[in-house]
C-alpha cells in the first residue's frame, strides 16, 4: 500500500510541475513577467530541475532587470545543458547588465592551449565521442580481422592506430574538463553591493568593491566568511550571506 501511495505522490508532484512550468510560460508570453517567476519558483520547490527551466526562470528575471537572480538562473541552465547556444548567448546579455567587468586572466603558452582545446566541448560530450571512437575502433579491427586483401589490413591496422591515438585525447580531455568542474566552486554576488576584505572580518581594509551578478569562486570557507576568487585573478574575503553557490 505504502508502494502504491508514494507511485501516486510522485506522478500528482510530477503533474503539479508540468502545470506550473506551462503556467509559466504563459504568464512570461503575457509579459506578467513577475508572475511567471512565482509559478517557475513554485517549481523548483518541488524538486523538479532542467535547464528549461532555469533558462526561462532566468529570462523572466532578465526581463525585470534582476541581475544576479538572471545571471544565478542561466548558470544553473548552463550547467545541466552546457552545449546549448541559447543559454550561453542569454548568459551573455545578461552579463551586460553588470556594473563590474573583470576581465579573465589569460593563460598562455601550453596551459592555454589545453584549455582552449578541452573547452571546445563539455567533459560529456568529450565522453560521448570517447564511445563513438571506440566504436568505430571495434568496426576497424572487425575489418581488419575478416579482410583477405594485405591493402586493406594494412589500411585498418593504420586506422585502428590512429583511432586509438583519439580515444586516448578524448579520454584525457573529459577526465581533464571533469576534474576542472569539480575544483571550481562558482557563485554569483546576491547583494547590490559588498567589500571584498583582506582578511574575514568586517574591520579589514576593502580589497576591491563588487556588485550583485558578479562570477566569483569559492576558495576557503571560514565562518560566515568566503575567500574567493574573482575571474581576474584577484581575491579576498566575502560574507557568506552576499553570495549563493551555483551547485
């Protein structure tokens, strides 16, 4: 009986949530744009996540002039849907809204072009043709087993090598885009504006000053204090009740 109350519980929360997202988007085609972030919001209280979801969330508060909560929201998107070009084209408006523009610090020489190279897709998708390769790995070697011609076995033993070089880039490259999103520990400035301090405490001298929908990364924990990191490469210390971790 217990199996069949919480069957009825999940599909009755799952139905609550379609309505509310459709209720959603309605209300945001009808330009009731704060309305719309209620019945998004109501959603996410029932523990229903995607990145639907979060990039229409934050379009309605792109549309009300919120920064952070816009910013916070097309980063969640971001994270479930890391390849999708609307989020990140969205993401870029709504950074523009920003008062601080910290210029990322450029790497160079031979770390750069890592990055550069392991950005070009996610870790999953870097995944994902980590199958395909190997896939096509086992079609080679089938061809190279069952061929007759000394051309063509010279042909798929060339090929399985070449194919083995890949998956080996493909394989590092998702391990190494996976380790990188593991170590940051990003969150977006809530308050309108905060002082990052030199040390924890509200007496330090102000290292530098910020403004709600600022990109930080968290370094250290101390308290009610956050070291953080700015993507300029500056850092200092934040309450943490000025910040909320994108997780």
């Amino acid at each position: 009986m217990k199996k069949v109350f919480f069957i009825f519980l999940l599909a009755t929360q799952a139905l609550i949530a379609q309505s509310g997202f459709e209720a959603g988007n309605r209300l945001y085609r009808a330009e009731k744009y704060a309305e719309a972030v209620k019945e998004f919001e109501n959603v996410l209280k029932t523990k229903k996540h995607s990145a639907e979801l979060y990039f229409n969330l934050a379009n309605a508060y792109y549309k009300m002039n919120k920064v952070a909560p816009a910013v916070y929201n097309f980063e969640k998107a971001l994270l479930l849907a890391p390849d999708d070009r609307d989020i990140q084209t969205n993401l870029k408006f709504a950074r523009k809204m920003m008062i601080d523009e910290a210029e990322e610090t450029q790497n160079v020489g031979f770390q750069k072009f890592i990055n550069d190279f392991t950005s070009v897709f996610s870790y999953d998708a870097w995944a994902w043709i980590s199958v395909g390769l190997s896939v096509t790995f086992l079609l080679f070697f089938i061809g190279y087993y069952f061929s007759g011609r000394a051309l063509h076995k010279r042909i798929f033993f060339i090929g399985m090598f070449a194919l083995i070089f890949l998956m080996g880039i493909s394989i590092l490259s998702a391990a190494y885009g996976k380790e990188r999103y593991a170590n940051e520990k990003p969150a977006i400035v809530f308050a309108g504006i905060v002082s990052i301090k030199s040390e924890p405490k509200k007496t330090a001298s102000d290292v530098i000053i910020l403004h709600e929908g600022t990109k930080v990364y968290i370094i250290e924990t101390l308290d009610d204090w956050k070291r953080v990191q700015l993507e300029n490469g500056a850092d200092g210390w934040i309450e943490t009740s000025a910040i909320k971790e994108i997780k």
